[in-house]
C-alpha cells in the first residue's frame, strides 16, 4: 500500500493531537507549495499533510498553486491522496454538517493552471478522467465510515466555482440544473493534477452551508464558521481510521 497524503482544507490547516515526525518546506519544479509538508505519525503509521490554503489559512482558492501541491506529495513518494473540502450543499439531503464523497465534478474554474503538460515539457498528455474520483480511495474512505457509523453520502456531483466570493442564487440555479449536488472551489485543477501524475485521488466533502437561494437570507460567514468547527471531529476520526487502516 503506498504513502496516504492528505490535503487539508479550510478548517484543516493541521491535525490536533496528531504526532508531527518531520516537517520541511519543499521546493518543486512549479514553485514552493501552501505550506511546509507534514510527515505525521498516528499508531505507528505514518502519513502526509499539507494545509492547501497554507499553515495560516491565507491563499485563496483561486491563487493556490495547485501543480507544487501536488508535485511536492508525489515526490515524497505518495501514491493516495485524500483531499478535504468544505462545500456548499445544493441537493435536498446535503444539508449542512453532512459528509459526502462525491464522485463526480464539473468545473467552472476558470484561469488555474490546471495541467502539467501546458506545451513547455515537450508532451501532449491527455488524461482520462471519466471518474474523476478514484472508485477503490472512494470506498475506503466509504467502509472507513460505516465502520465508524458515520453517515457519508456516497457519490454526487461536486461543481467547482471560481471563488473567492460565493455564487449568486442563479448561478447556484444553474449547477443544479447542470446536476451539481454540492459546490466548493478548490477540487479543481487538484484532482485533474493528481490524475496527470498518476496519484488516486478522493475529497471528503462537508457541507458548511446550504448554498446561495437554498435557505432564506444570506449565507452566514458565522455559520460556516461554526459548521466548519462541528464537523471536526468526525473529519478527523474519519480520516485517522483511513491512515491506520487504509
Ligand atoms: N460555495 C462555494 N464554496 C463553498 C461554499 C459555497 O457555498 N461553502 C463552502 N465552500
């Protein structure tokens, strides 16, 4: 079984309680990535972390730079990566707090550089990517739950948005009737990345507010907040099972 890595997102700039081994700011080809990566230590195993938004919480999703990221996980030798999210629920049962492994995405990024094939290494490279998820990392983390009586939404279609601002109702209009169950900004250019170096790669979504138009009112930052911090722990469990399972 090859290295896990995990990407951390908003709300995950570090594991608590959780033993760091070795930490090392990286360089890469394609620049530094968001922080120095991780090398944690959780009943013997041993895993990777990497705050996507840095250690600070201070890179926006549109100025990540999503190809060091993924360059500096593949050359410390991980082969599975399972990238955290939180996310805006849009279907009827992805209310806020629910987990979700989503198994499908569409993007509406727009300006990332999303390819490490762009014309300058001397390749084109066209990389399948049907499932864009990896189905086996999918389930791991799916039987990982159910071990752990969690309640995880399997499959769905995650939309990635351009950020840094949050969608208008019409636009959230529109990815519902594009089949989006869940949006977020960040799975995008990342899983693509992954894919291009052969990593499998799965998100575990949490819902942190109904998306635009889906509740009355304005989304509440407070409410993020707050719904970041209660799903936590659960996150957490979740993905400790994985490291010292999976
Ligand atoms: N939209 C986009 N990204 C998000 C949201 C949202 O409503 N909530 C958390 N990340």
């Amino acid at each position: 079984m090859g290295l896990l890595g995990i990407i951390g997102g908003s709300g995950f700039s570090t594991l608590p309680e959780v033993e760091v081994i070795h930490r090392e700011w990286v360089q890469t080809a394609y620049g530094a990535p968001s922080a120095e990566l991780l090398t944690l230590s959780h009943q013997g195993r041993q895993f990777c972390f990497l705050p996507r938004h840095g250690a600070g919480h201070s890179i926006p999703p549109h100025a990540i730079n999503y190809r060091a990221n993924i360059q500096a996980l593949a050359d410390r030798g991980v082969t599975r990566l399972i990238a955290l999210g939180a996310v805006g629920g849009i279907a009827p049962d992805c209310g806020p707090l629910r987990l979700c492994v989503p198994d499908q995405l569409i993007d509406y990024t727009w300006g990332r550089l999303g390819t490490f094939h762009d014309g300058t290494d001397g390749d084109v490279v066209h990389v399948d990517f049907t499932a864009p998820f990896t189905p086996a990392l999918r389930e791991t983390l799916l039987s990982a739950g159910a071990h752990l009586a969690l309640d995880l939404r399997a499959g769905g279609t995650y939309g990635v948005t351009q950020g840094p601002r949050l969608e208008t109702a019409a636009e959230i209009r529109r990815l519902e009737r594009d089949g989006c169950d869940l949006v977020g900004m960040t799975a995008m250019p990342e899983a693509a990345l992954a894919r291009e170096r052969g990593l499998d790669y799965a998100l575990l979504a949490f819902v942190v507010n109904w998306a635009a138009g889906k509740a009355a009112g304005e989304v509440g930052m407070a409410e993020i907040e707050s719904n970041l911090a209660r799903c936590g722990d659960a996150v957490r469990r979740l993905l400790l099972a994985v490291a010292t399972d999976g």
